[in-house]
C-alpha cells in the first residue's frame, strides 16, 4: 500500500494523508484538487503531518510552533495578529464571564468591592482597544483582580 501526503504548494505544509491502493492512483507530484500529492514512507502519521513540510525539494522538519498565535506560512512561522486579539479576547470573556457575580444585586461584595470590581470589568472591555499594537500574548498587561472577600 502506498501512502500520500497532500501538501498546500504556497506554504509547504501537508494537509493531509491518505493511503492509496496503488502507486498509480495518486502519481508522485501531480496535482489534486489544489494540493499536490508526494509519495511518503508507509509508517507515516499524523506526526508527520505536524513535525514536516515540503521546502519544495524533500520533506524538511517543521520547528515546534512558537505560541498559538502563530501560523505556518511561507515555510516559517509567522506572528497572526487575528489570531492574537482572538486569544485576548477569549481570555478577557472568560475573566468578565467568572466575575460577573460582583455585579448581581444579591452579591456578597459590599458597595465599595462592587464598584472596584466595575472598573476591573471595564479596564477588561477595553483590553482589545488598547492592545492594538500587541503582536504576542506576552506583550499584554492584564489588569489585577481585585479581592473577592464579601463585606469588605
């Protein structure tokens, strides 16, 4: 049995693997519905997937990936900038979403906590605005939460 890899030519990544009846079902180099299929080693996996690419001669090893807002393209990685305002953003819901309890009208928090925590809610709503210029995660200063010890 013959196995394929499938690889976005702009880019050199493999976007998949199948595993063909015979060697001419898919020929070596040829193209298929916009990807070109290259023969690989029968034991290939999915980690071959991750850890290779084509540069466009043979399969190379691909670098671990940097941080989760980095994308593959031009056979290195790149910074997305999308990417890393959508992570910032799913971190800030979540901090907004595990605080909402400072603001319901049955909450433990004194008057004083409340309005500490309102700021630290809206200095969350702002984060992407004044993150804009951020190209990692790392860049970005989250604001401290403030104590949740009710009456205080």
């Amino acid at each position: 049995m013959v196995k394929v890899a499938f690889i976005d030519e702009s880019n050199g990544e493999i976007s998949s693997i199948r595993s063909a009846g015979s060697s001419d079902q898919y020929k070596d180099g040829v193209v298929y519905n916009g990807r070109m299929a290259k023969h690989i080693p029968a034991d290939a996996d999915d980690y071959f997937i991750s850890s290779n690419y084509w540069d466009g001669v043979e399969f190379a090893p691909k670098p671990a990936k940097p941080s989760p807002s980095h994308v593959w393209r031009g056979a290195q990685w790149r910074i997305d900038e999308s990417k890393v305002m959508e992570l910032l953003r799913q971190g800030r819901d979540y901090k907004l979403l595990t605080s909402d309890w400072t603001q319901l009208m049955d909450s433990p928090l004194t008057t004083e906590k409340q309005s500490e925590w309102a700021n630290y809610r809206q200095i969350l709503r702002d984060m992407p605005s004044v993150n804009l210029a951020n190209t990692s995660l790392d860049d970005i200063m989250w604001p401290i939460q403030p104590e949740a010890s009710p009456n205080v």
